[in-house]
C-alpha cells in the first residue's frame, strides 16, 4: 500500500519469526508438514491444504499445533482472507499465548480489515513480549491510520532505531512529517529511504511532494521525473507533476501531464478538473469546460469544479450560468471565500449591486483580511452610490495590501 495524500501507507510488515525454525525441527519426515512451512515454494494453496492435514486432530502434539495454525494464517493473509486468519491467529495465541508473532500477524490482519484499535492491542501485545522493529512499524501504521500521528512517529523512532535500514520506515515518518508541514525532516527521511532503496519509485514522489509542499518546484519536478521512469504508469506521479507545472505557468507541459493522469485512472476527477484550469489558462476555454463538464459527472459534490467551470462561463460572459455554478460551489463549500468574491463580481458587472455587496460581505466575514473583497466591495458601493463607504473600503484594501492600488477598477 502507499500513501497518495489522504490515501494508505506505504506498507506493512509481518513476520513468522520463530514459526519456520520450529517446524523444520519436526517436519523431517512429513511432506505436509514442510509445505505448512512454506518450504520449497508451494502455492498458498498447497500451504493452506497442507496446514489444514496437520491441523487434524491426531495429526501433531498439541505443542506444535500451534505453529500449523500460525502457517496457515500467514498463507491467508498473503491471499487477502484476513477474517479467517485472525481465526487461526486466535488458535495459535490460545495455544502459545506467548508467541508474540501471532500477535503481530493478527494485528496486522485486524488492521485489514478496519479494526485498528484490536490491532493495537495485538501489536502492544507483541511489543511486550518481542520489542521488534516489525511490530513498532506496524503499530506506527496502526496509529497513523487512526489519525495519532504522534504516536505513529514515536512507534517509527523506535523501529529505525531498532533497524537503522528500514526504509518503509523511513517513508511513512516523512510522509508524517510532511503532513505536519516539517518538509525539511521530511526531505531528510526520503534522502535515506532512497539510499537504502533507490529503485522505489514511491520515494522519489513523496519526496517530490514534499519539495513541492516546501515551495522548490524544481526540485519536486526533478524527483516526479525519477518517479515516472520507475514506474512509467504512475498516475499520480503525472498528475503531481502537471501541478508542479501549473505553479510554474507551463500550462502546456501540465495539460501533457493530467492527459496521461487521465489515461491511467480515467475516473480521477481531480485530473480533469486541473486539465480544465491549464487549458482555459491557455484561453482554451471550450475545452476547459468539456474538462469541468467531466469532473463534475465525475464528482457532483466537487465545490472547485464548479467554481471553476463558473469561472470559465464569466469569462464567457454567460453571466446566468455562471452564477449558478457559483451557487452550486458555496452550497457545497460555505467557507469559499473566493467563490463568493466571483459571484460577487458578476453580480456587479450586471449591475446587482446589492447582491454584489452581499456577497463581498460575506467574503470578508469569512476572511477579515481579504484586500480583494474590501475593493470590489468598495467599488459595488461607489456605483450604488456610497461614495463613503465605497471610499473607507478601498482604503482598506489599500492598508491591507499596498499593490492592490494598482488593480483595475472592473
């Protein structure tokens, strides 16, 4: 798994540390037994079959039953059952409830299928009986799921301390990190994730995000760059390097990039969205709108595709349409301060004064310090009429931001 933003972490361990040794010291003269083991590469299947025999009662001690379970949830949760290997876990920890691998493996199972407090129980458990680097990276993942991330970074201190080489490690507590606004000990962590695994391409694209978050976007290009030619069909890879792009102005190269976004994961929204924002940057307007067209259908509850195909219908001068689209974005997002100043402002080239100025208003409750709502507003009641008022506003852009003297008068 890896993190993309709000998405999953970049991995997880298990392990069957104690498992393996054990059964060879009885499986000499058991074929079942060996495959149970996972030995000489037999399918998960096999493994689970084999495991299954020995499982039978009469088949092994009761002191070794305990391992045969503990394969055949490790060959379960390999194919995803994870409901029928927290069962054998279970098995295995009422058998050896000492064994702090099986704690380890059932929390990881728990937290696959969304139990993330068992699975802390389970890697706290683990933890107190084998303090393993495996168990405090997975309870750190546990954490960080939960949203605790000061606890997941503490749970990955200890497991790099504990394994200077962990790189997984490493790149859940910079993706951490960079979510906390720290890029620069971000940076740092991807710096030594990528010199113990250099051909990860999700290194590069977290530490290009985190460039990118620190504002060098050069940088962050140079990292997506890498990402891509790792991974050639690395949808978000493109898509953050299209943004990169775009804060660069290279309207062309971004629309380059959201095109092979889209051609990878033909339903992201979010690609068509920004495509949208990059071709009507070009002037191409009718093909941002098929593109805000897009990712509305794909999104009907997406407040910035609807601000922005607004904005693409005022430039239009589709005055009606647009402020439906406006409508539609604060409906949405009653905290979109800028789509209240849009609206705002073809309310005022239509001559609507009052409406206008309504919704300066409301820009400016939601932002006290928005220099661009107190001008508009000021110049909204300048043509109603207000000569005080308009003028007190417009000073107040003015003393909110000195170069707003210089914006056109619309």
């Amino acid at each position: 798994m890896v993190w993309r933003g709000a998405a999953s972490l970049f991995g997880v361990s298990f392990l069957l540390a104690g498992f393996l040794p054990a059964v060879a010291a009885i499986a000499q003269t058991s074929g079942d037994w060996d495959r149970c083991a996972g030995k000489n590469s037999p399918t998960l299947d096999q493994q689970i079959d084999s495991c299954t025999l020995v499982i039978r009662p009469g088949n092994v001690p009761s002191n070794n039953l305990a391992l045969a379970y503990m394969g055949r949830g490790f060959a379960y949760i390999t194919k995803g059952d994870f409901v029928r290997a927290i069962q054998d876990y279970d098995q295995a920890i009422r058998l050896n409830p000492s064994n702090a691998s099986a704690f380890n493996n059932r929390g990881l199972a728990n937290a696959s299928v969304g139990d993330i407090d068992h699975a802390l129980q389970d890697y706290n458990e683990a933890i107190r009986l084998a303090p393993t680097a495996f168990a405090f990276y997975n309870r750190g993942e546990a954490y960080a799921k939960k949203g605790d991330f000061d606890h997941a970074i503490l749970d990955y201190d200890q497991a790099i301390e504990l394994n200077h080489n962990y790189a997984a490690a490493l790149l859940n507590r910079g993706f951490i990190y960079t979510t906390r606004g720290y890029y620069d000990r971000a940076i740092q962590d991807y710096d030594r994730a990528i010199s113990l695994a250099p051909d990860v391409p999700l290194a590069f694209y977290n530490r290009g995000v985190a460039y990118a978050q620190k504002g060098d976007v050069d940088r962050a290009i140079q990292d997506y760059d890498y990402a891509i030619r790792l991974n050639p069909e690395d949808a978000w890879a493109y898509y953050r390097r299209g943004e990169a792009y775009v804060k660069k102005r290279d309207f062309a190269r971004a629309i380059e990039d959201y095109d092979q976004t889209i051609r990878l994961n033909p339903v992201n929204a979010a690609a068509f969205n920004n495509r949208g924002f990059a071709r009507a940057s070009q002037g191409d307007l009718d093909g941002a709108l098929q593109d805000y067209d897009q990712a509305i259908w794909l999104a009907p509850d997406f407040a910035n595709a609807f601000y922005n195909r607004g904005s693409a219908f005022t430039e239009r001068r589709e005055f009606d349409r647009a402020i439906q689209d406006y409508d539609r974005a604060v409906r949405l997002d009653s905290n979109f301060a800028r789509a209240f100043i849009n609206r705002g402002f073809v309310y005022a080239t239509k001559g609507e004064y009052d409406h206008a100025i309504q919704d300066f208003d409301e820009a400016i409750r939601l932002n006290p310090n928005y220099a661009e709502a107190f001008l508009n507003r000021g110049i909204a009641r300048l043509r109603r009429g207000d000569p005080i008022g308009g003028n007190a506003d417009i000073a107040k852009a003015k003393l909110l931001d000195p170069s707003i003297a210089g914006y056109p008068i619309r």
